[in-house]
C-alpha cells in the first residue's frame, strides 16, 4: 500500500467525487466554533452524501455532538501541536480501512495557530483552503484565505467582487466555496431547568482588553433593576466555571460584580445546549464580546453586545468582523478613539496603554439606549430560530 503523501492543492471548487471526505479544522474557543455554523450547514447541503469531519475542542463537544451537519468530531483543539499523533493515526485508519483515497479536502478555520499547517500536512488531502505547507496560490479566494488582516476596514475593497462583507462567517463560507445564509446561525438546545432569570449577562472574555469596567457594570444593572422594576435574582452571570482563586481581570470583575449587584452565579451549571435553551426563554442578555455573547444572538434573545469600538469600528475588539448581525443584536459604540489593539492585530492580552480609554469611552448612559431597545423586543424572536438545526 502506498503511505507516501500525495501533492497537496489549493481548492478551486473542484468536483471532490462521491461521498468525499471533508475536514474541518477549528479551534479551542466557543466564539470559534459558533461562527463556523454557516460554514458547516453549508457544506452539509453542498455535499449531502459527504463524510464530514470537525476537529474540534473539549470546550464544545457538548455543542458538536449534537451537530447534524458533521458526522464525526475529533476533540483535539487543545492539545496543538501534541494532536499530530492523533490525526496521523485517524489518517492511518482510513487506509486500514481500505479507503486509500484519504481525504478529499481539508478547511483550515483556525490557520492562526502556527500548528495548523503541520495539522494539514498530517491529514494529507488532496484539496486545502487556509494555512497549509504548500504555495500560497493564485486566486483571489486563495489570498483571502490567508490574508491577515480581516479586521481591516479596506478588506472589502480589496476583495470586491468576492466577498460582500467582511463578516467572519461569510469570510470562512466564501474561501471555502460554500454559498449559504452567512448570518443564520443555528444552534442546537436542550430544555434548560425552570427559575432562572430572565436576564443573563456575560462579563468575562479570554482578552482583558475586552472589559467593560465593574462600576460601569455596577451603574448599568442598578438603573435596569430600578426602571424595569426587576425583583431580586431577576440578573444571571453566565460564562465557565469559575476558578477556585480570580488570578485573571476577567475572574476578579466577575467576583466584585456577584459581590455587589447581587446577581445569580450561574457560570459553569448549564451545559452548553441548556445554555442555549436559557437563552432563547431570556428577555435580555448583555454581554462583552465573548462566546456566550454568540450562544445568544444564535439562541434570537435580544442581545446587547458591548464593543469598545468607535463608529468606525475601531477599538478594543474586531467589531465589524465579529460582531453578530441581526435585528435582534445591538451593538454599542464608544466615545473614544483607540487603534492600538488594531495596530498589534488583537494580539495584546490587555489594553497596550495606560488608560483604557475605548471602553472607558462607553459608559452606562450611551449603553442604557440600546437596552432599553433591546427590552422592548418583549422576547420577540426575529432572529435565527433556535433549537436542533434542521
């Protein structure tokens, strides 16, 4: 039997035969993994007959195993490069089986990860779209794939004709080739327990420089509690289980925010799928951008989004290219101007300077619009309908 690898091409759209063999690779983070939903449906109903396969995280496996658009999940996101053994060993077995023709494409949707080459090179496919050891290629698509820079304002420009916005869940549809409905994003869920509250807020984020400040927190909740007439309890905190000590910005906002406000501590109780559930019963969720801020805008709760971005979309986070777009999102917009975090591509753990200025810049009163437009939906769900996707 013949084991040596195979040349390696960029994807084209190429005809991939009957029931290929489609690999997706993802990565250890929630917010990662629901936007890739689009992508996923979207290569179901392109290749129906398909073996597709999502190399995944132990964070998500909740999610993924109820995923009716893949038919297997690999969780290995977090091992990084200590998951080639695993790939080249699931390679080995597709031979062992008698299907030497291997895999048919490859989709990196995590090529920053300097491993995800390597995690290419040991799959071995015939097709690749994203970062893989071989030449970059000649098509527009095959550029995109691999530019940098998709938080870029001129990325639209610079691909016109290809690409309609620089949304992350259009960007990884369009480099793979899939035409979907970029913005619907479908989530499974599962009944969650009765009594919970009917607001849920999502402090914490993997960047501190994604923070909105306690006070702040602490300003907002009181004026929501007070004009919406909320009783006690009325307020949950979602997000993981909580550490035994805060050692990050993250954990100490979320102690003093359970410390003063007195809201319900619901990190880490809810699988991922009752999370959803819980979400799609709330009247409102506030969130800094994160990956319960996601959970949400798939579950269609009206969802208040706190980016630290100007109009322009400048700021602590990549506003345009992350942000959900639905009627039932709103998402804020700060007084202040800073492009640091752009600078250093989002790469800066916290805020490079001294003050931080964007979110700052975003106080309570030019948040208190948006909630209330938010609470006003009543529940009203406009957005993508939530529950196991057909």
């Amino acid at each position: 039997m013949n084991t040596l690898p195979r040349l390696m091409h960029r994807f084209r759209d190429e005809d991939l035969g009957p029931r290929p063999r489609i690999v997706v690779l993802g990565a250890a983070k929630l917010g990662n993994y629901v936007v890739l939903q689009p992508l996923l449906r979207g290569l179901r109903r392109k290749y129906p007959d398909a073996l597709i396969i999502y190399v995944g995280s132990q964070r998500t496996r909740e999610l993924e195993r109820l995923n009716p658009w893949i038919d297997a999940s690999l969780p290995l996101a977090e091992q990084g490069p200590a998951a080639l053994p695993a790939l080249r060993q699931w390679r080995r077995t597709l031979r062992e089986q008698g299907r030497d023709d291997g895999v048919d494409l490859v989709i990196n949707a995590d090529g920053h990860a300097p491993h995800s080459p390597a995690w290419v090179q040991a799959l071995d496919p015939r097709f690749v779209v994203g970062a893989a050891p071989i030449p970059a290629g000649d098509h527009p698509l095959h550029a995109l794939a691999l530019d940098p820079h998709w938080a870029s304002p001129s990325l639209v420009e610079r691909y016109a004709g290809w690409i309609g916005s620089n949304s992350i869940r259009e960007l990884h549809c369009r480099v793979a080739w899939v035409d979907t409905a970029f913005e619907r994003v479908e989530l499974p869920a599962e009944p969650a327990p009765t009594g919970l509250p009917p607001v849920l807020i999502a402090v914490n984020g993997e960047r501190p420089a994604k923070l909105w400040p306690l006070e702040h927190w602490l300003a907002l909740l009181e004026r929501l509690q007070r004009e919406m007439g909320l009783p006690p309890g009325s307020i949950g905190l979602i997000g993981g289980p909580p550490p035994a000590e805060p050692r990050q910005a993250g954990d100490r906002l979320e102690r003093g925010l359970l410390a003063r406000a007195g809201v319900r501590d619901l990190r880490g109780r809810l699988s991922l799928p009752a999370l959803v559930g819980a979400l799609a019963r709330s009247r409102l969720c506030i969130a800094v951008d994160s990956g319960p801020l996601h959970l949400a805008a798939a579950a269609g709760c009206p969802t208040v989004a706190l980016f630290g971005t100007d109009a322009d979309g400048i700021g602590a986070s990549p506003r345009d290219l992350w942000a959900p777009r639905a009627d039932h999102v709103w998402v804020s917009r700060s007084r202040q101007r800073c492009g640091g975090c752009l600078q250093v591509r989002f790469e800066n753990p916290a805020c490079p300077l001294e003050h931080h200025a964007c979110m700052d810049g975003l106080p309570p009163d030019v948040v208190w619009p948006l909630v209330q437009q938010a609470w006003q939906r009543n529940g009203t769900r406009n957005g993508a309908p939530c529950g196991r996707p057909g």
